[in-house]
C-alpha cells in the first residue's frame, strides 16, 4: 500500500479547485484583456491537471494505461497547448518588462522571468514525462526519470509561489482574497509535486531491465 498516494492525489484536487476558483475570480472582478489571458491559463492548467491526475493516480497503483485512453490522449493533446499559452504570455510579459515602472528594479524583473521560464519548462517534462511512461510503470529507469522532474518542478514552483506572494514596487498591496487566489495554485502545486515524487519513489521495486 502507498502511503503517499492518496495525499499526493488529494494536492492535486485542491491544486486543480485553486485553479478553476483563480480562473472564475479573474472572470468575475472585472473583464478586460489581461484578465481573460490570465483566467485561460488558469482554467487551462487546471484542466490540464484533472487528466495529469487521473492518470498519475493508475501510475501509482503500478497500474498501465493504455495507449488508446481517452484520459491519457487527452493530456498528450493538451498539455503542449498549455505550455505554448504559457511561453505566448511569458514572451508578452518579457516584452512588457521594458515599458514597465523606472523604479522597478531590473534585477528582480530578469529574476522573476527566468523562474517563470523555468517553471514552465519544468512542468512541461514533468507532463511529458508521465505521458511517456504511463503504459510501462514498472520501468525503474522511467520512475527515476519522472522522480527527478518531479523535484525539479517542486523548486521552481516553490520560488514561483514565493514571487506571486510579494506585491510588484509601486503597486497598491493586493486584497486578501486577490493575494490568496493567487498563490494557492503554486502552494498546492508545489505540495502536489512533492508528494507525487514521494508516491513515485515509495511504488514498490521492479525487476531488473524492466522495460
């Protein structure tokens, strides 16, 4: 039995709720262009993480998942989608740096944007990753493979929720609720992480040469 299972699943429920509320609170507070761009990539990362979910929970019980399932076709279709939207609004973002605040400290724009950019490549091997080996969980090279994108995806997303907790300089400090909504999905998607990777590292030994 996998301790880690049910906990790392349960964080990936929450991180997909923090999602979808994220997304409807952006809808709800007041529509205009950045806010829709930004409710999208909410809504389509927590779309994305109902499917990466239901497949790491077959991958956790050592369970295959065929190569025709609907889940698992869904998440190869999608999550590339997510990854372009993603690098499309982090180019935006690196566009807009220049025209941005004088008071702004350069240093900590060029900081924000490369853990921004490695956040999103970070999710996008991990997302990867599980699609490659969701019909042979028994690999231990593949387990290793997805354990170690896992760890690297927990670091970054750890420095990611600690940057959308601090309020940009110059900025009006955000409403609580405005300032929850948008750390929740770093914080339970770190939790998630970290916990998928203790799960993947807890399945039980396979065979030598596994393929």
């Amino acid at each position: 039995m996998n301790r880690w299972r049910l906990p790392a699943l349960a964080s990936q429920g929450l991180y997909v709720a923090a999602s979808f509320a994220l997304a409807a609170y952006l809808l709800s507070s007041g529509l205009n262009e950045g806010s829709a761009l930004l409710a999208f990539r909410a809504f389509l990362a927590g779309l994305v993480g109902v499917w990466w979910g239901v497949v790491l929970s077959r991958y956790l019980r050592a369970q295959a998942t065929p190569e025709t399932d609907g889940t698992l076709r869904a998440l190869r279709a999608s999550f590339p989608w997510l990854t372009a939207y993603r690098l499309a609004l982090w180019l935006l973002s690196l566009l807009l740096v220049g025209a941005a605040d004088p008071n702004v400290n350069p240093g900590t724009s060029v900081i924000v944007m490369l853990v921004s950019f490695a956040y999103i490549f970070a999710k996008n091997a991990v997302y990867g990753t599980l699609t490659r080996q969701a019909g042979n969980p028994q690999d231990a090279a593949g387990r290793a493979q997805l354990a170690g994108w896992l760890n690297i995806g927990a670091a970054v997303s750890l420095a990611l929720a600690v940057i959308n907790g601090l309020p940009a300089r110059g900025n009006p400090p955000p409403q609580t609720l405005e300032l929850t909504l948008s750390v929740l999905p770093a914080a339970f998607d770190l939790l998630a992480l970290v916990l998928a990777r203790r799960a993947v590292l807890a399945l039980p030994p396979t065979a030598q040469g596994s393929r």
